[in-house]
C-alpha cells in the first residue's frame, strides 16, 4: 500500500517538517524565564503582576472570570467560567513569551520581561 | 453516451452521497467535540471529518466537497461547538479545502499528501483567527506544535482515507 506515495509526498513533507522545526527553534531562541505575567482583555492590558510575589487574581470583565494563580514564578490559570477550559487545563508558563489564551472569554496571560517596559520594574503590582 | 434519464439518476446518486457524507461528517464532528484529546495545546485534534471531505473532493468534486463541509461545520457549530468555534472551523475548514484543491489539481501529490497538507492548512487558519480575535500575535507560539500534529493527523487521515476510498462502491457515485 506504500507505492501510493509519490515523491512529491515526501518533498512536501521534508518542507513542513523543515518550516515546524524552524519555527521551534525561533521560539525556543527567547527562552528566558520573565519576571511579569500580563494579563490582557480583548488585546489591551488589563494588569501585570510580578512572578516573585504569590498571589490569585480574578480578571473579570463581561460578567467572566477567569481566576489564575502566580506561584514559585509561574502563572496557571485556576478556574474559569469558560466552555471549554483549554485555559485551565493549559500547564504552568514561566518563561518569556509563553502564554495561556482563552478564548472564549478572550482573555490572555503572557510572560513578559520587566525591563524596558513602559511600566518598569519599581512598581509594585499590588498596588494595581 | 448520457442519456437525460441517465444524468438524472447519477445527479442523484451525487446527491444522496452527499448527504450522507454530509450526516456522515456530522457525526465524526459530534465524536470529536465529545472526545477532546488535552495535550496541553488548544486545537489539536484527530480532523476525523477530513476524512469525508478528501474523498468527497476525490470521488464527487470540489464544489461538492465544499458545500459538505460548509454544511458540517455550520450545524457541527449551531448544535455541539458554539458560534466562535464556529468561526474556527470555518476559516480552518476553508483554507484546508482551498489548499487540498489546489495539491489534487497539481496532480503530483497522494491522497496522503493532500491531507498532509490539509492538516497543516487547517490549523493555520485556525490560528490564524484565534489570534485575530485575541488580537495577540503571540499565538503564533503554538504554530510549530500544530503544524507537528497536522502533519500527524493529516498523514493519519490520508492513509485512512486512500483504504477506504479503494473500498467503497463505485456505483455509490458514478
């Protein structure tokens, strides 16, 4: 049954494998642990809080929830009030650039670096 | 030579295999939504319905392929999915076809190959409206992790699909 494979097959599967690899390796090249996580609402951001303090926060917005917890200097999203809770289910991100999206309720937690940042690094984010 | 009461009966026969390819399509949709396979990244799943399209797109042609996944995905969407995820499907769906039609046409590529890249397509598009709606770009970090699993999937499918198609019975279509 293996005859029905034509080259063209295999070139196209090298050319996808190759395009998956490439995009890996671009994103395993930032692989830094972050020091905020940054929560945003429909793209536009709604707070960011320090990794070095534990805490819970609630994101509420259009009678959602999402609540996710900050431990050990990881993000995880706790409970949700979404459909589908891929969000919950999402293990813990760490490092710059990971995230946690939920899209029902459009909300995303992002690994950012506190440098640089518009918000800068003095801040506390309890103060939010 | 097609005789008038010939083109009707295989106009017919089309369509009655649509239609079942179409509450066929459905039913996989239903499986899928009740089986959600978590690996810890949002949209990775089997695309058994795929199965139903790429040999709708080999045995009947694009157009009937096409409306069998528009009709699949729009009830899938109103009955098991939700209207959002509705949207996914659509654009997913959409693009997949798109680029499935265009590698039969080339007529280079398998039946595995088509879906292959079918695969590969449909979690493009899905990715690609998911982090339209999120207005994050950042989405684009699951993009190696889907297109791994869309090659799996797709070659899954292709080879589950070139089995079956060698197996049903012609008459079915033509």
């Amino acid at each position: 049954m293996f005859n029905v494979i034509k080259k063209a097959d295999i070139l196209l599967l090298i050319a996808l494998l190759a395009v998956g690899f490439l995009f890996s390796w671009l994103s395993i090249r930032g692989n830094v642990t972050g020091t905020y996580v940054e929560a945003k609402v429909n793209g536009k951001v709604y707070g960011r809080y320090s990794l070095s303090v534990n805490r819970t926060v609630t994101v509420r917005q259009n009678g959602h929830f999402n609540k996710f917890i900050i431990k050990n200097g990881t993000a995880q999203m706790e409970e949700a009030d979404c459909k589908n809770q891929i969000c919950v289910h999402h293990k813990p991100i760490s490092r710059v650039n990971e995230s946690i999206v939920c899209l029902p309720n459009r909300v995303s937690l992002e690994i950012v670096n506190g440098n640089g940042s518009k918000e800068g690094g003095k801040y506390d984010a309890i103060a939010h | 030579m097609p005789s008038l009461t010939n083109n009707h009966t295989l106009r017919t026969r089309r369509l009655t295999a649509s239609a079942m390819f179409a509450a066929l399509a459905l039913i996989f949709s239903y499986i899928e939504a009740i089986l959600p396979i978590n690996v810890g990244v949002p949209g990775v799943k089997l695309g058994l319905a795929n199965l139903i399209i790429i040999i709708a797109l080999y045995e009947l042609d694009t157009r009937y392929a096409f409306f069998i996944n528009l009709v699949r995905i729009c009830l899938a969407g109103l009955m098991f999915t939700g209207v959002m995820a509705m949207l996914y499907s659509l654009t997913g769906g959409m693009i997949s076809l798109l680029v499935m039609v265009f590698l039969k046409k080339t007529d280079r590529f398998s039946m595995i190959g088509v879906s292959m890249a079918g695969g590969v397509a449909h979690n493009f598009g899905q990715l690609l409206i998911a982090s339209f709606v999120v207005s994050n770009i950042k989405m684009f970090l699951y993009f190696p992790i889907l297109v791994f699993t869309g090659i799996a999937s797709g070659i899954g499918i292709g080879i589950v699909a070139y089995v079956i198609d060698r197996r049903l019975p012609r008459m079915l279509f033509r």
